[in-house]
C-alpha cells in the first residue's frame, strides 16, 4: 500500500503553527535552560532606561520631602503626581523647564494647599541637592552587569536634565554601564510624549519597533508602548501599568528578573 504524503501547509496547521489568520505562528521551543513552551524572542537593539524610580532608589528624596512637608508622609504621592502633571502642562503649552525646578514648584504648590509655609529657594535646593544624591536600587547593579556581558546596548532615558543625569550616575556609580545618556532636555519635552519616544528612536538611528524601554513608571511604559516600543515594567512597591494600554511584554518585580528574562532572548 502506498504511502499518504501530507502536504508541509495542512502537516504545519495540524501542529499548531498556523492561526486562524492563515499566518505562521511564533514557533515555541523547548530547552532545559528555558521553562517548557517558552516563545523564543527577538533581541531589542537596544534597552532604554528610565532613571528615577527605576534604577535609582528615591526614598532618602522623599524623606527629605517629608521634612519639608512638616513629616507629612501621606502628602508625598501628592507631590509626585503634581510634578508629573505639571511636567506635561508645562510640554503641552509648548515650554520647557528643567524636571527638579518643576518638583520643586509642585512641593510649594501641595504645601501650599495644606497650609505649609515653603520658600521656592528651599523647595528647588532640597529637590536638587537629593535627586542628584540617590542611590541605585541593590539589584541594579548586578543586572547591568549581566546584561553588558550578554551583549546588549544600554542607554539611558530621563526626565532628569543632562547636567542632572550626569551628576546622578557619577555619585551612584552607574555611568560605566551605559552607552549614552538622552535626556529630554534636548527635545524639550517630557516624556510621556509620543514625539519623545521618536525623538529618542531616531537618537539612536533606529526604528520604534527596535527599542525597548525599561521602566518602573505605568504612564512611561504606555507612552513607549503606544510610540510603536517594546517595554519592561518594573512593579516596583506602589507602582502599577496602566490597564488601558497596550499589553507589556516583561514584569517583574525587579531590574535583575528583567535581566534574567532578556539574556534568554536570541
């Protein structure tokens, strides 16, 4: 009797690997140092950090913030979102100011409402003397490292001025890790912007679907996502995606999972 051969399309849809679409699916392998049916993916060229939050650790800052806030803890939010807010007032109405003269209008402006008294010259010479004296999150370090030695390019995406990521990098000895520094400064608007994230993709002569943004900052995450990015978040404590954005490719509550994740792809 003579053998049936069955044609490579009908044998690939049998299988599994063609959709309801009609087009070739992810092909899913299966390696002892992978978990089972783990989607082999593509390298980003490369990683681009978000700095506050997300590699440097902000809690002496809000401490110091707190001080100024009379030992208000429960203000310290407040005076987050206010900043962030005001950053995308101030892109939206077409001017520019570095982000730590905005955290410090914001201090007053939440100070204010809750009837403390704060000069504006205090408020900026705390959040300039504190943001720019963070240190790192432990695991970063050790996750930069990795993925230097796997080869991938890393450069950093700030909010943060150029003179102001500097001095945080040289204090928190992250400078050597990184192969350029972007701050939107040099754009003259703030992230989340969709215009950023170009402008940052085209810094690096690449396209959007090339870059991935690390972040621990749900609204940074959705705006790259929604620029055309890849993303990582980051849950850190108190920090949450956006449910209204596109899905993120990586979480984890740390920068070395992320790591971990990242030297698997190919």
């Amino acid at each position: 009797m003579k053998k049936t051969e069955v044609p490579r399309r009908t044998f690939i849809k049998k299988a599994g690997l063609i959709g309801a679409s009609g087009l070739l699916m992810p092909t899913i392998l299966k390696s002892n140092s992978l978990s089972e049916n783990t989607t082999i993916m593509n390298r980003p060229k490369v990683l681009f950090f978000d700095v506050n939050e997300t590699l440097l650790d902000l809690t002496s800052m809000k401490g110091a913030v707190s001080e100024v806030l009379e030992g208000r803890d429960d203000l310290l939010p407040l005076w987050f979102t206010t900043m962030l807010q005001y950053s995308l007032v101030v892109s939206a109405s077409g001017q520019y100011e570095h982000f730590g003269v905005i955290g410090a209008a914001a201090l007053q402006m939440v100070a204010k409402n809750e009837g403390i008294s704060v000069d504006i010259e205090r408020a900026k010479s705390v959040i300039s003397s504190e943001i720019q004296s963070l240190p790192p999150h432990p695991e970063v370090k050790e996750a930069l490292t990795s993925l230097k030695d796997n080869g991938y390019k890393l450069v950093s995406f700030t909010n943060s001025s150029n003179q102001g990521v500097k001095a945080q990098f040289e204090h928190a000895g992250l400078t050597h890790f990184f192969d350029e520094r972007l701050s939107v400064e040099d754009v003259g608007k703030f992230k989340p912007f969709t215009e950023t994230y170009d402008w940052g993709a085209k810094k690096m002569g690449l396209q959007p679907k090339e870059c991935m943004l690390v972040a621990a900052h749900g609204w940074d995450v959705a705006g790259a996502l929604w620029a055309g990015w890849r993303a990582a978040f980051i849950d850190r404590p108190g920090k949450q995606l956006f449910p209204l954005a596109p899905e993120t490719e990586i979480q984890a509550p740390d920068l070395k999972q992320v790591a971990d994740k990242l030297i698997q792809y190919q």
